[in-house]
C-alpha cells in the first residue's frame, strides 16, 4: 500500500516539476518584426504569449509552466554605446553582474536574482539610433540545462549591429 502511495504522490509531482524542463529536440523558428529584429526562438519552448514587451516595442512569452520567460523588443539608444548606455543606465548596479561583455556593437549581462537567471543581450544598430534586445528569466537552478538555449538565442539576434 505505502508503495502504491509513494508512485501516486511521484506521478503528480514529476510532472509539474518537469513542465519547464528543456527538451532534447527544440522547434526553433525565427521570430521578426516591423522594426528589423530577428532571433531564433525554441517556439515549443517558449509557447505562450505572455503580451506586450515591459519596455520597448516588442513581445514577451512564457513556458508552459511560466516559470521560465523571454521579451524581444526594440529601444532606442539616444545616440549612446553600449558601453556609455550601461553606464547611464546601470551607474551603480554593474557591479551585482555575474556576467558582463561590452563592444562597440553590443552588450550582453547577466545575474543571479534570487532563484532565477536574469540574462540580457542587445545589438546596437548605429544608422538606425535602435537596439535589438532580448530579456531571458530561467531557473538558476536549470542553468546547465539552458546554456545551449541562451546561446542560440543570443548569437541568432539580428539585426547585426552596424
């Protein structure tokens, strides 16, 4: 009886656990927008529509699960480098990053913010005063286990800064 007890209460949780978890095979599909943004995106993945990007133009979706999200939007850039974007930005936060690249073309940064990922990429595009930017949240606890996703969306983001 205990076993039998043991599975049913296994069977309920496993799933719900498991809802987020990142499959072995990915549909990838490419995301585009009025404003020239494209990005490979795990469609399976990321298969709710969550509204509106927070900032900028864009959207925001969601696993099934809503634990783990992701925004592409459009901002503009004033005129700024990333690296002087950041600065005006971030003036006293850069140093709560755990991860930080800047070139002249774009900046990628990421932190640990209670148990999620926060990860942040935006490609500058100098003749049209805009940034391309995409926004991850995820489990830190699952960061092995997204490393190839981040990745792929992060280096497919165009348009390639100019």
């Amino acid at each position: 009886m205990i076993k039998n007890v043991i599975f049913v209460a296994f069977a309920l949780t496993g799933p719900v656990a498991a809802v987020d978890a990142v499959p072995v095979r990915l549909d990838w599909q490419v995301y585009a927008d009025q404003a020239g943004t494209r990005v490979d995106i795990p469609a399976d993945l990321f298969s709710l529509q969550a509204g509106p990007a927070a900032q900028g133009k864009g959207n925001q979706y969601s696993t099934s699960g809503r634990r783990s999200h992701l925004s592409i939007y459009v901002l503009p850039t004033g005129g700024l480098s990333p690296d002087a974007y950041l600065r005006q930005h971030m003036p006293d936060r850069r140093a709560e990053l755990d991860y930080s690249r800047v070139t002249p073309t774009f900046f990628a940064v990421s932190k640990y913010s209670g148990e999620n990922v926060l990860y942040r990429r935006c490609n500058f595009d100098r003749a049209a005063w805009l940034m391309h930017c995409i926004d991850m949240s995820y489990p830190a606890a699952e960061e092995r286990d997204w490393d190839g996703v981040v990745t792929r969306i992060s280096r497919s983001l165009r348009p390639l800064a100019g």
